[in-house]
C-alpha cells in the first residue's frame, strides 16, 4: 500500500492528511497555539475535590479545570506524588529511580480523599482534548511514548501489544526488554516493535527514561499550573505510530516543518530522509494533491459511494447515526437479499474511512440494508470487522441486530474532524441577492487601492476563480499590466478552484489573509 502524509501550514494550523493509494484516510487539524494535545504532561493543582464523582478538578492553566476521576489515577500514584514532591524540592538527584521506594499501589475500590487533597501539586497526562464546554480530561498513570516501547515510570511490568499474534515473538520480546529494563519502570511494547533486535529497542528506553530525567529536572523550577512536556507535533506522532516500509512520501509546504520533520524522520529511520519533501509549487499543497476536492466530496451530510450507493450521517449529543442506501445501485438480474449484501459490504468499507476519516468517537448505530439471511449478517459483520482492523483507535463492534443494526464504540481523545462544505455565497452573504457583475472588477480595483495607497501594503497576491484570473492575466495588454502602469506595483493574481465565481480575497507577501 503507497501511504503519503500531506501537510498544510499556515499561519493558525497545521492539517495533515493522510492518503492510501492516493485516497484520503485521516484528516487532522492543529491549531499552531494548542497548548492542551492528547500525550502533554502538566503539573498542576487539585481545586476542588468531588465525593460524589470520587473525582477532582485540577487547574492545568486551560479556562475549565480538568477532570480528573478516581479510576484515571493509576495503581501507583502515591509514587509518583512521592517522587513529585522530591522533585520540587529538588531532591531527586541524589535518588534516582532506582534507589526509589515505591509505595503501596491504591485499592481500586477506593476513595480519591484518601489519595489527592485541595491544593496539592500533581503531575497529570493530558487523556483526551477540550472537547466543546468540557475541560481536558486527565490521567495521572503517566506513560511515554516512543517508537517501540512505551515507558510507564514506577511500574514494573512488561506488557505486549495484542496485535502481536505470536506466542513466541511475544515471549522473545519480553525477554530482551526484561534484560534492559531499569528498576521502577514499567513497559509497553508497541506492534511495531515486532521483530526488532535488542540494540534497536535498548536506544529507544535510553531515549524514553532521558526524556523522563529531563522532566524531573523542570519540576525543580517549576509552580502549578505549568506544561512540563509538550507531546510531539501531531505530524511527527502520527509518523511515529504509523511509519513503516510503505510510507514512499512526506510532502510539506513549510520549509521550518520540513527541517523538522526531516530530522525526526532521519533519527526513527536513518535512510529515509529522502521521503520528506519540501512542496514548492505555486498551487496550494491540496489543491495539488487531490486532497482539497476529497475533503469537499467526503464530508458533510450525505456521502456518495462509487456504486451509486450513499451513506445519510446524522450527529446527536449522545451518538452518532449512519444510514445506508442503495440508491440507484439495482441490478436486476440479482434478487433483493443479494443486492442489500453488496451494498453492505461496500458500505462497511466506506463506513470504517468514514470513521478515520472524521474521527468519529463515542457510539455509532449504523442502519444497514435488511437482510433476512443469517450467513449474509455475518458475512457483513466480518467485512466490519476487517475494514476496522486498518484503525489505530480502540473499538469494539456488535453483530447485527434482528433489526439490521450494527452498533460500534470507537475511542474519542479530540475533537471530531468537521469540515463545513456549504459555504455561505461570498457574492450576497447569504442574502440572496448580489451586485452586478459589470461592476466586480471595479470593486477588485477601488480595494487594490486602498491597499496601495492607503495601506501602503507591498507585494500583494490576489487570489480568484480559475475564470476571473483568467480574465485578468490573459491577453496581450491584460488588466494586471493595466495595474502595474498605474500603480507602478506588480500584482501577483493567483487562481484557486475552491473559490466561487465572484469569490476574492487578497494576500500579503507572508501570504496572511488581509481583511477588508
């Protein structure tokens, strides 16, 4: 499978989408001043502790306190509170981790008032984003995350992903990370440790227990609220959780991105640099890759399959719906029980991207096609299944109900991907009604030079529909050449097909929207 990661950076965010065999999969956005991203490690404040809840809200410096429940606390937490308390007071260089006394794992029945009171400092884990009103919720079972392993400080055990099928991998692999562990860590292995020589998972825990000395030290200076570890960008993650063999390239349109990526890159898989590239086209990175009409043709309400099938997606406070439809998918020659089985599995396919590619979490109900034989129910529930196993994100899935329903759990962390394809005409606002279309070149012009004259902006960029740049620049004395002896300024005009037909927009020489 030919895997590309494509990056957009612009001045407010970073989206990455992720494409197999050309077709978009994954879709994500980062705000460039997210301070609160799933993985970040904060030391912060208990406020206010519920009985009730057997929960508490800690001040992480986000506007809403974050949640954090009795069961998120992990079995070690009076360890790490300990060994928190010596770090502030600037004590933990004379006792590493391994001269370390744990303390006595909490019960799991317990009450959190036994373990965290107001105003104690704490170190937490972001677990999932602000998502709408709600603050972050956190853990205080801090785990880091590198290429192979996972490291969980004051844990002793070695667990294996459970995608690793083989007994004997699984044994091999717990014997040599036994051999190299140190004292008072615990560790994961990661699926794509799988194969892996000892030298290979040795450098990745010298580079994880470093990473957790490098926060004990910050801890020494350090007052609640405050980050301790920013998790890595989320196209650096996503290319250490996802990078393998089939990856061919990385193209980014941001040259500080580039070098960063490039060098993570060369230090997860030394040889492969050369897969990240640096786009330079004057066409928007998107546009150019097929990534901006997959977006528009993806979201939204309804969704169309190749066949002339189509998905109907609905979103409540509670879950999420997706209906299927055959829609003009009929072959006649095959009866009504053969044709509702392959618009199902040609659903489930679409349905399972569908999931990726919206980051849709918390429950699903999805109304498949009814079909009376038993065989085809599970025929479908297997394809599920096999189409969900591509997912990096924790699921579950039920068979089909009598009534033809499938229901799914998948994990939620962040915010779900919503791309709005109905725009708002830019010609009327809405309204209906617009202004002649004689005059569109003269209101193009009248703010030309306002910006001109008035602005004094230099090296402005216009961007327009394909046919209003074409109107502009074609021509031997075209209207730019027009501008440029009037105004004595070179006006780049760039087309852009996501644009409507009246749709313009001006643009700095950092290439910022300029509001008119």
């Amino acid at each position: 499978m030919n895997k590309e990661l494509i990056i957009n950076s612009d001045s407010a965010e970073v989206v990455i989408a992720l494409t197999e065999d050309k077709e978009l999969v994954e879709l994500h956005k980062e705000k460039k001043n997210n301070n609160y991203s799933v993985g970040d490690i904060y030391l912060g404040r208990v406020k206010k502790i519920i009985s009730g809840l057997n929960a508490a809200f800690v001040d992480v410096g986000y506007e809403r306190d974050a949640f954090l429940h009795y069961l998120d606390l992990g079995s070690q937490v009076n360890s790490l509170n300990k060994y928190t308390k010596l770090a502030i007071g600037g004590k933990t260089r004379a006792l590493p981790m391994e001269d370390f006394i744990a303390e006595d794992d909490i019960e799991k029945t317990g009450k959190i008032t036994n373990v965290l009171s107001v105003n104690q400092p704490i170190l937490v884990q972001i677990a999932k984003e602000p998502i709408s009103t709600k603050g972050p919720r956190i853990t205080s079972e801090i785990s880091l995350a590198g290429r192979y392993l996972v490291l969980v400080p004051f844990s002793n055990r070695i667990s294996v992903s459970q995608k690793i099928k083989n007994p004997e991998e699984k044994s091999r692999l717990k014997r040599l990370v036994q051999s190299i562990k140190p004292k008072n860590f615990g560790v994961i292995i990661r699926t794509i440790a799988e194969g892996k020589m000892v030298a290979e998972l040795d450098a990745d825990l010298k580079e994880l227990t470093a990473k957790w000395y490098r926060i004990v030290e910050k801890l020494k200076s350090s007052q609640p609220p405050r980050m301790i570890l920013g998790e890595l960008n989320r196209s650096s993650a996503m290319l250490r959780d996802l990078f393998n063999e089939s990856f061919n390239a990385v193209h980014v349109n941001d040259p500080v991105l580039y070098e960063e990526i490039r060098d993570y890159v060369a230090s997860i898989a030394p040889g492969k640099s050369d897969i990240v590239k640096l786009y330079t086209n004057k066409a928007p990175i998107f546009e150019y890759f097929g990534v901006e009409k997959q977006i528009k043709s993806y979201f939204g309400k309804i969704v169309s399959i190749k066949s002339g099938a189509y998905l109907i997606i609905e979103h409540t406070e509670a879950l999420h719906v997706i209906d299927v439809n055959s829609g003009h998918r009929i072959k006649s020659e095959s009866n009504q029980e053969t044709n509702a089985l392959e618009v199902n599995l040609e659903a489930a396919k679409e349905i399972a991207r569908q999931l990726r590619l919206r980051d849709i979490g918390g429950i699903i109900v999805v109304d498949f096609i009814d079909m009376t034989n038993p065989a085809n129910r599970r025929k479908l529930f297997e394809q599920m299944k096999e189409e969900m196993k591509k997912d990096r994100a924790k699921h579950n899935i039920l068979p089909p109900s009598k009534f033809g329903l499938v229901q799914i759990t998948r994990q939620r962390v962040r915010t779900e991907t919503n791309v709005e394809i109905l725009e708002k005409c830019p010609a009327c606002g809405g309204t209906g009604e617009i202004k002649p279309s004689i005059i569109f070149i003269d209101e193009i012009e009248n703010n030309l030079k306002y910006l001109i004259h008035e602005q004094n902006e230099k090296n402005l960029t216009i961007r327009v529909h394909p046919f209003v740049y074409a109107y502009i620049v074609k021509g031997f004395f075209n209207l730019r050449w027009k501008w440029m002896l009037k105004y004595k300024k070179w006006i780049k005009v760039k087309p852009s097909v996501s644009y409507h037909f009246l749709e313009y927009r001006f643009f700095n020489k950092q290439d910022d929207e300029i509001k008119l």
